[in-house]
C-alpha cells in the first residue's frame, strides 16, 4: 500500500525530492504535478487561516488503490504519486500534491485532472476551515 | 461486537470518533437509526459505509460481528 | 521582460523556491505544473544521451511575452512561470518547466497544456540530441 | 548593413551562428538567394524572421540597413 497521508503541510523541499527521485528514470518524457494551497477564503466577513484534515484512513486507502489502478488502465502512465496532508495546514501551504509522470505529455494533464477530481470525489477526507478566532466550520468542496 | 466510526461533523455533533456497540442481529438500517436520534443527526447529511465500501441501500441489511461501520459526512479533501 | 533561459539543467531545488515563493499569494487554491525531462530515446540503434539547447533569444523572449499576455486573457490565472534550459541537459535532467497558479483549479491543466504547446511551436528554441559517442542529430518535435 | 543569424542545422552548414552583409537595397528574396547558394541550403526546410518577427511572404520586401534577418529550422524545444 503506497503511502498517501503525511501528517501538516507538505513542503516544497518533499516536492523537490519527489522530482528528483525520478531522474534515474530515462523513459519518461514528461511530469504534470498538481498542488492544492491552503486559500485565505473570506466566508460571511471572516478569515480562513488554516484547514485542519481527518480522513477515514482504512478506507481512504482502500479507494486510493483503486484510483491508481483505474488511472494506470485509462492513461498511458509511467508512474504516479498522490500526497494528501493530515491535520492543520496553514493558508498558503500545501495540502494537497498530485503527480504524473510518462513517456510522452500528450497524457499527462488529463490524467492529473482525473486523479485530482476522484480523490476530491471518491475519497473520505474531510477539511474544516478555522477562522482568525479559532471558530470554523467543515469545509464543503465546490 | 460492531465498531461505529463518525467523521467530520458528524464526529462533532456526537462527540465522539466512534463507539462499539453490542447489538447481536440489528440491521444496518435500525443501528442508523438509533445513532441518528440518540445525537440527533436528522438535519446532517452523511453517508453510510459498511466495511469501507458505501452502502446505497440500507434496506434487509443485517449487520454481524465484526463489521465496521462509518457515518461520512460530504467529502472535502484537496 | 521575465526571466526564462537557464544555462543547463533546471534543478529541483529551483523548482522547489518556485514553489515557496508562491506560499505568500493567499488567494492561490491551485498550481500545475509541467516538467519536460530528457529521455533516453534509441534513434537508429544509437541511445541518446543529452540534448544540447539553443535559442534565437531576442525573438524568444518576445514571443514568450506575446505567449504570457494570451494565457492571461484565456485563463483566470494569478500568475505563470516558464523556464527553458539552454546548453547541455542529460538524460533524466529537467530541461523544461511550466508553473501557472490560480485561484482555483478548473482551468489550470488547460492553461499549462496550452503554454507548453505554444513554447514548443512558436518559439525558435532548437535541440540537438546527443548520442553515446558524440554523434548527433537535430531534434524534431513530434 | 544587415544582420544574419544562423540557428540549429543551418548554422551547422553555413559552420557560423551569423554574418553582417552590406548590400544596399537587396531584397529579402534575393539575399536568401544568395545565402541559399553559398551554403548549399536547398535540402534544407527553414523560416524566416525578419526583426524577429517571422515572414510568411518573402515578395517584395527590400531590406534596410540595420534589419535582423534569422534562418530558423523547425523549433523542438521543450
């Protein structure tokens, strides 16, 4: 089972080992990465400053494992790696890290879109936005 | 013994991540709602998953030992 | 003008301060990415081993410029990088590299497509693909 | 005067990046002519830009002094 969750914000330096894990693999042409940044939304007059993450890791996992499978059957995929984080992530940090790779880009943004959208969809990850004042409320995807 | 996992704010409404409960034969559909009045979960809306896989339909479905039952509120992740 | 030529290959540190970078912009929800990585082509028997880039650079940066403005006016985008290699990239190295951020994610994987084909048709950037014993021949796009 | 550059394959067989021709009056027609014969360039496929910008027509476009001429073949960046 590959590992999706990483507890907090994922860093721009795990990005940058991520990539370079993949230069010893000189079949692949093209990478199409997707990140998902904590927004400052303004809901009815207040802040976000953070989404705190919980999922129902079992079955979370379960569901990622047939994303891949169904990603790897539909596009022409050398590999793939989906990162979500777990607990508070502050605005402007990352929460959320997709990333395609394959010989050729004719793919690769598709197939980014469709593996974004399904773990938004399909996967039980639940995001509650806390405000300046440490109110908040569970956030509901647009 | 049927494990009973809340999420979100469902988790929030009953306090709770989740409970064990001892209900030899009970069906999906009356453990739901006993569940619903007892934290008063009638205004949310969640979905039911009987060991990690969604239920569509909760009817003639009879719950045993072991299964593991999680109330999901609408997903929010990315 | 904005910066696009780097002399060799783009390093995954400098992808990641990219990416930092952009953790100060709170109205960002969604960056894509595109990397263009060489690859190991076999062309007649004989195994590439770099590319070795060169541009018409004062016609480059205008079309670029020209590239930057029509994105805009496309997509709803907060901002957009593009950086391209010149001189000798090997193998598994990055030699390209697209980063386009929005408020949110609907049309950034159209947006990245649309630059990354726009740089590969409009602008005079020409590859020589390396073999194994110095021979070589001139890239074409496919 | 006028400049020439040289990209990719035909800077390889003109075996320069680029020259600066005096030639009052010439026209782009008749110096791609000329250039075509000097470095044997008929089997090769290329654009052209003239300050920078690419000419799809080469009729009747007389060339003055400080023009920026570029021989371009086939981009293949990315």
């Amino acid at each position: 089972m590959k590992k999706t969750f990483l507890e907090g914000a994922i860093a721009s330096e795990f990005i940058a080992e991520s990539i370079a894990k993949h230069q010893s693999k000189h079949s692949i042409g093209a990478h199409n990465i997707f990140l998902g940044q904590v927004r400052s939304d303004e809901i009815e007059g207040k802040q976000v400053t953070a989404i705190e993450y919980s999922a129902y890791e079992e079955m979370a996992n379960e569901k990622l494992h047939e994303i891949r499978e169904s990603a790897f059957e539909k596009f022409d995929l050398t590999c793939l790696h989906i990162y979500h984080s777990l607990g508070r992530v502050k605005v402007g940090e990352i929460c959320f890290f997709v990333f395609v790779s394959a010989k050729r880009r004719m793919q690769v943004y598709e197939a980014t879109e469709y593996l974004v959208n399904q773990v938004k969809e399909q996967v039980p990850i639940f995001g509650k936005e806390i405000f300046e004042n440490e109110d908040f409320q569970w956030k509901v995807n647009s | 013994m049927i494990k009973v996992h809340y999420f979100g704010i469902i988790a929030e409404a009953a306090k709770s991540e989740g409970e064990t409960i001892s209900s030899p034969g009970i069906t999906l559909k009356s453990l739901i709602g006993d569940l619903t009045e007892k934290y008063q979960l009638d205004s949310y809306e969640f979905q039911i998953a009987v060991n990690r896989k969604i239920v569509k339909e909760m009817d003639g479905l009879e719950l045993k030992d072991g299964d593991e039952i999680a109330l999901l509120p609408a997903f929010s992740g990315g």
